[in-house]
C-alpha cells in the first residue's frame, strides 16, 4: 500500500477503533518547529472517554497555537461535562 501521510494516520486511526475498539482515535500533527515547518510525525490519541478528545484538542491549541486564561478552562470543561 502506499499512501501519504494523512492517508496513513487516518489508516492507523481506523485498526485503533475497529481492531482495538477504541471509541475515539484522533492523529495529532507534531510539527519541526514551535512556528510550523513540516510535520515531524502524528501522535495518535485514542480514548474511550466522552471528555477526553476535548481536552486532548485543548492541551494541543495550548502547546501548539496559543494560551488561554482558566477561567476558559473551567467554562469548557463544564460545558463538556454537562454533555455526558
């Protein structure tokens, strides 16, 4: 098979959920630099917790992109738990 790289995430994710059962398999992108640059690898994330992919996404904006007051914390996760 050859594929690219998002092709062989997605692939990966997918034998998580229906090989392993996971309820959630999610590929992250870890780039070459804080700035962007090209993708080093993809960290695979897979869970079976409601929550768990949101906070995943929130750790991920946090390291990657930007960083948010705690009181934004609070109110998202709130809003997450108030969902399950």
């Amino acid at each position: 098979m050859d594929a690219n790289g998002q092709e062989r995430v997605n692939l990966f994710c997918d034998r998580m959920r229906d090989e392993l059962g996971y309820t959630y398999a999610i590929g992250w992108p870890i780039y070459e630099r804080s700035d962007g640059g090209r993708i080093m690898y993809h960290m695979i994330h897979a869970t079976d917790h409601d929550i768990a992919p949101n906070l995943m996404a929130r750790a991920y904006r946090q390291a990657v992109f930007d960083r948010e007051e705690p009181e934004q914390f609070r109110l998202e996760f709130e809003q997450w738990e108030s969902k399950t």
